[in-house]
C-alpha cells in the first residue's frame, strides 16, 4: 500500500496555529502518513506578530500566492498557484480552510483528479452572512461536495447544518498551546509586584486586561463606555487596552475626553512572551466583541487563570464560558449590564479567584491542542476509509 498523504491548506502561518501542525504532523507520522502545509502567504498587514517557523515539526511550503490588502482587516489572496502546488503533490486528502478562492480551488482539485477533503470553519451566523445569496450558494456547493467538515466549535457546527443537512461536522475546537498560558500565569504570578513595578503600575491595582484588535466590532469603545459608569463608584482599577488598530486614534480621544486618561493604559501590540506578564498581572479579562467566529485571547485568558466577562456574539463564549461559574456572558451593547457584572468581580476577590481556577480547568479538561487534534483525525480517518 502506498503512503497516504494529507495537505492542510491555510492563509498564513500564525503563532497559536504551530503546535497544532505540530502535533497532527507527529500523531499522522506514527501512521505512516505524510503530513504537509500550504501556507498560502507569509502575512498579513493586520497581523503585526513575527512568527519563527524554527518551531515547525512539520513539512510546509510557501506558496506565496498574489495578494490585495482591501482594509485593514481584510486581505484577498488569489490562489493561482494552488492547484500547480496541490497536482504536484497529489494528496490523498486536504484540509482546506474556511470558504474561501482556495476552497474553491481544492474542490475542483478534487473533483478532477479524486482527492477527498475537508472545510476547516469557524463561521458563525451573522448579518454579513445572512445578506449575500450568491456567497452562500458558494458555500453550500463547498460543503456539499465535501468529504466531511470541520466546526471551531458548536456555532460554526450549526452554521453548518444549516447549509447542507447531509452533513453532521467534526469539532476540532479553536486553541492553541494553552498549557504555555497556563504555565507562565503560574510562574509570572510570583512576580507580580515586579512586574507591575516594571510596568511603571502599583501592584494593588485590580487590572482589566483587554486584548485585541482596536476595530469597531471589538466595541472597545463600548468597554470605555462601562469604564465610565465604574470610574463614578471605584478607583481602584485600571484598564489595559492592548493591541493596535484603525480605531485607536478615536479610542484614545474618547478616553482624554471622558477624563478616564487614570483608568486607561493603551499598550499597542505585543508578542506571545509579552501577553503572557500582562496576563500575569491580569484580575478580569474582558470581551466584548460584537462579532467573532471564535476569538482564541478568550482560550488564552481562561488557561492563565482569569475570570472573563465575554459577549454573547463570539463563537468561543457559546463553548466556553458558563455564566456564573468561570465568567459572565453579557450583550457589550448594555454597557450597564457590562458595567456591574465587572462591579462584581472589582468587589468579591474569592468570587474572582474562584472563577479563574474554573476558568483554567475549563481550558485544560476540553480546550488543549491534543483535544483538538483528535477532531482533525476523525474527519481525516473518515476520509480515507472512502477512499
């Protein structure tokens, strides 16, 4: 029998991605497979991380496909290389992400020539998706011609569904290396005082830790919004507002005119390492995005012990958080709501270490790459039986 050979096709090679390939690339070799990814291209304007791709335990190529950047947060690849690369390879299987030009490539790949794969997905229902017929007819024949397809979670499962009932998705929940978060919270923890003073902060101080792009569908400024109300009743916290964006010029003026300049700290973009010490002197994490297929800082937050207040409009709440237990699930549009749910944690420091432990054996018992890693082979051993 010949080796059998998968290719995993995806945009760019991103940081929380690695040790995924890594260990599907390790489970799939013990098997005699051949493992390999296509990167599409090296980056994205929005995507300010460096990523050492010394890391990698897995075969990959760059394909470098021709690229727009059409905003900020959306970038058009043209894959007019792909099928080239894929017909040199002849894979018995592919894992192509989301439904995107290269989806479409890898479909008629194997339409012609008789290679299974797969739709890796996050999508989740929303208003962008609801509006455009074509693209959604675009996605059903995707689906439909399909060998199986792979949810991020149960939001993406039924965004599925609801596309072809002849097809019941695998999960392969949305994560990364969370055993590092949950690994240098433990160890940074120590250090906290350090670390603030480092920081220029008081160690008693109870931090809101925001991460995230600073777009208009993160709704950072609804978080300011919350941030007033809280400012009128405590003092004794401060917001950390990390990462960059189109938005942050209008965010920071918001805060200099709503007199918060005591309350708000933006911190720009920082790497794996520094995310960690931030997490580290972190009490609250909050997200309150208006819309994400997913959204991974969440896994991040909960694996280094923070309880999170999360909107009920990004796909990793639905899987994540249980209200009450190691968080709260709030709608960012009721600031108030916002507003005294973080109140309550401000106020009960057992409540919040309670929900940080919770919020860690959450991550560690259901969220962690092997976990992950098994829904990907189920979809691949599937497929290769209907070979």
């Amino acid at each position: 029998m010949s080796m059998k050979k998968i290719i995993f096709v995806t945009n760019i090679p991103t940081y929380h991605k690695i040790p995924l390939y890594n260990e599907l690339a390790d489970l799939l070799r013990k098997s005699g497979t051949v493992f390999k990814v296509f990167f599409l291209i090296s980056g994205e304007k929005r995507r300010k991380w460096h990523i050492d791709l010394s890391d990698a335990k897995f075969e990959y190529v760059m394909v470098n496909e021709p690229k727009i950047n059409l905003t900020y947060e959306w970038t058009f690849i043209f894959p007019i290389k792909l099928m080239y690369y894929l017909f040199r390879e002849y894979p018995n299987f592919i894992i192509t992400t989301g439904y995107s030009m290269a989806s479409i490539v890898v479909m008629i790949f194997s339409m012609i020539f008789g290679s299974r794969y797969s739709v890796y997905s996050g999508e989740i229902f929303s208003r962008d998706t609801a509006k455009s017929w074509f693209r959604k007819c675009i996605r059903k024949l995707i689906v439909q011609f399909a060998d199986s397809v792979i949810a991020y979670g149960t939001k993406a499962q039924n965004y599925v569904r609801a596309l072809s009932t002849q097809k019941e998705p695998y999960i392969a929940y949305n994560t990364s290396d969370m055993r590092f978060y949950t690994q240098q919270s433990s160890i940074l923890r120590r250090t906290r005082t350090n670390i603030s003073h480092e920081f220029g902060l008081s160690a008693a101080n109870i931090n809101l830790i925001f991460i995230g792009r600073l777009v208009k569908r993160k709704a950072v400024d609804l978080l300011i919004e919350s941030v007033v109300k809280l400012n009128s009743r405590k003092k004794d916290f401060l917001l950390h507002i990390i990462g960059d964006g189109t938005e942050k010029s209008y965010l920071q003026s918001l805060v200099a005119k709503l007199l918060l300049k005591g309350n708000v700290i933006f911190w720009g973009h920082k790497n794996k390492d520094e995310l960690a010490k931030h997490l580290a002197i972190g009490d609250i994490f909050v997200f309150p995005s208006l819309y994400d297929i997913w959204g991974l800082v969440l896994n991040e937050a909960m694996a280094a012990g923070l309880p999170v207040i999360a909107s009920k409009y990004a796909g990793a709440t639905y899987d994540l958080v249980q209200d009450g237990v190691n968080g709260f699930v709030v709608d960012p549009h009721n600031t108030d709501e916002m507003a005294e749910k973080i109140r309550v944690l401000l106020d009960n420091p057992g409540l919040r270490k309670k929900m940080g432990e919770n919020a860690k054996q959450t991550i560690l018992d259901r969220f962690t790459v092997e976990k992950t890693a098994e829904g990907f082979l189920e979809a691949i051993e599937h497929g290769l039986r209907s070979e």
